[in-house]
C-alpha cells in the first residue's frame, strides 16, 4: 500500500512540473502559498471575525482550529512522519519559493486552509464557496511549487477538518449552540 501511494504521490507531482507550469501560473501559485505562509490568511480573517460582536466566537473557534492543527500536523505528525520533501528527493528540481527546512508530512499550508474554511464555512455559508476555493488554491499551490507530494496535501485537509470538527463540537458542548451565526442575527445587529 506504501508503494502504491509512494509510486501515485510521484506521478501526480512529476505530472503536475511537467506539463502544468506556466510563467504566469508561477506568479500566481507563489502569491497563493505567501498568502498562507504561518496562516497568515486565515489569522487575519478570524481575527477581524473576532473584533467583531456578532460573529466574535466564530472568529475565536477558528483561532482555537488554527492551533489544534498546528500542534497535531506541524508539533506531532510532522516529526513522528519524518518525510522529506519532494525537492529533498528530488535535488534536480527547484521550488520557485524558499526551501524549508521543516518536514512535508501533513501540508502545514492546506491543514490551516481546510480548518479555518470549515468552521468559516460551517456559520458564514453565503461566503462559504470563497473560502473552500482558497484552500483548494492553498492546497494545490503546495503541489505546484514542489514543496509537497499529493499525500501530504490529503492529509493536511483532513487533519484540518477533524480539527475543526473537534473544536466546534466542544464549543457547542460548552457554549451552546446560540452563539452560532446565522443571517438573520445581521438584522438584529
């Protein structure tokens, strides 16, 4: 099974340097990952959902996803996993951003995108759409730019939505589910 994903993982990302890049996709893969480059993105937009009254515990659930999945990918899986990175194995191929001395196994960049996209998504549905585009763009910039194989970027995704799942369940066991945002509360406000 190991080879089967090794052999996959190999495929998809020598496919994708292959026949994929484009100068002007290089521009715009490199400003997606600087984007998500410590979680900046998503940071940001919790913390302007967090100053805010009616969307506060939204903004603090997302915080709270944010940093389950930075302990459990980057602090745990990252250093039991020791994978190295595509560029690692593969010294004839250069990223276009700086290489990373940290290991590849779970994607640091999608594990944020996909945590903060499903607890943004789960209470601001309107705006839900945008924000799973940008994880997926999150996601497969990683790829692009040969910082990470497909496994990895899996597995950051998941790890980030069983983050968030864990973290909402417990604010909704703690909290309550009256703190949940809902359009109607726009009226209210």
């Amino acid at each position: 099974m190991i080879e089967f994903i090794t052999n996959l993982d190999r495929a998809i990302i020598f496919f994708v340097q292959e026949f994929m890049h484009v100068p002007i996709l290089d521009k715009v893969m490199i400003a997606i990952t600087t984007l998500g480059n410590k979680g900046f993105i998503w940071i940001v937009m919790a913390l302007f959902l967090a100053a805010r009254k009616r969307t506060r515990l939204v903004g603090i659930a997302a915080l709270a996803t944010l940093l389950l999945t930075t302990i459990m990918g980057e602090g745990i899986l990252k250093h039991l996993v020791c994978r190295p990175r595509p560029y690692r194995d593969y010294p004839e191929i250069q990223p276009l951003v700086e290489k990373l001395t940290s290991y590849s196994f779970p994607s640091g960049h999608t594990g944020s995108s996909f945590t903060a996209s499903w607890v943004f998504g789960r209470y601001l549905k309107k705006q839900a759409a945008y924000f799973w585009i940008l994880a997926a763009a999150m996601g497969f910039s990683r790829l692009y730019l040969f910082m990470h194989y497909p496994s990895d970027i899996l597995a950051g995704a998941v790890l980030g939505i069983l983050c968030a799942m864990i973290i909402v369940l417990v604010l909704e066991k703690i909290v309550g589910s009256q703190w949940i945002y809902t359009p109607e509360q726009e009226t209210e406000a």
